[in-house]
C-alpha cells in the first residue's frame, strides 16, 4: 500500500534550496551599482578636477568595498541556508558579519573588522528578526483601511457623561 500523501503543513517545512552563487551574483552587481553612484558622488564633491575618471581611479574604493559587502551578504545567507536547510535569522547574523567584515577591512585593523562585523551582524539580524520591515506590524489585506480606522475611532469613544464624572464638575468641566 502506498504511504498517504502529505498534509499541506508537512509541505511548508520541506526546505527548498537556493541558487547560492546566482543570488551572489545579482546582489554583487546591484550593491556595485549602487558603489558607483555613491563613488560618482563622492567623486563630484572632491575640490580638485579629477576628471571623469575619478569615480574609478581615486573614490573607485567605494565601489569594491559596496560590492564586497553585497556578495559576501547574499553568498553567506544563502550558503548557510542551504547548510542549516533553515531560513531563519541566524542567516542573516552571519551574513551580516561577513558583509560588515568587508567593511572593516577597509580600515586594515583586526579591531575595525570584528567591530563592523559585529555591528551590522546585530543590526542586520534584528531586522530580520522583527519581520524586515520599517513600516510596522502587518496588516491584514483583507480588512478596508477606511472602516478599520472608522471602527478604531468608533472604539475609543466615550460618553461625556463618563467623562463628567470622572473629572467632575467643579474642575472646568461644564455640561452645556
């Protein structure tokens, strides 16, 4: 006799792994991209005329460190992924040491890479670990925004006869 077929939760916990090397590739172009412009930046705000060129020559740094902390982020979260068969928030504290490792090492001190490693590990794993949103608790899609503000006002409401009585009419309150 054949074994049953899995329930819809059995489905939901089955890890399914992912392209470590093509997501490293996607977040290292992006995050180089984003380096250029910053570098470009960088590069217009200088006092002296460097040229064009000086978005790659003299603050062209920027741009291999953005880089490098963009690919060590995505190749670490998705290799531990894969490895631990998780996707969790630990994922992201280690690739958040990786990425601020990247970091530190601009500065060519052990202290610098340890403290940035650790810094955006911390910073980037509590993010994750509240949801990875900036906006707040998730809202129900379901529910219209309109009524669900006008039953909130509708909630906290109260009588003016219970408000009368609390503070009582000698203190400023008067009934008109």
């Amino acid at each position: 006799m054949a074994a049953p077929p899995p329930q819809q939760d059995q489905i939901e916990d089955v890890y399914q792994p992912k392209d470590a090397i093509g997501a490293t590739i996607k977040a290292t172009l992006v995050t180089g991209a984003a380096g250029t412009f910053i570098s470009a930046i960088q590069n217009t705000l200088t006092k002296q005329n460097v040229g064009a060129f000086g978005v790659f020559t003299r603050t062209g740094g920027t741009i291999a460190v953005f880089a490098a902390m963009g690919g060590a982020y995505e190749f670490t979260k998705t290799a531990s992924a894969n490895l631990r068969q998780k996707d969790d928030t630990w994922n992201a504290a280690y690739a958040g040491f990786a990425s601020g490792t990247m970091l530190g090492l601009r500065f060519r001190s052990a202290p610098a890479v340890v403290g940035y490693g650790s810094l955006v590990a911390v910073v980037l794993s509590a993010f994750t670990y509240t949801g990875g949103r900036l906006q707040g608790f998730k809202r129900d899609p379901d529910v219209d925004e309109v009524s669900r503000k006008e039953y909130l006002r509708k909630n906290r409401r109260r009588p003016i006869d219970d408000i009368v009585n609390e503070l009582g009419e000698g203190r400023g309150a008067c009934r008109t």
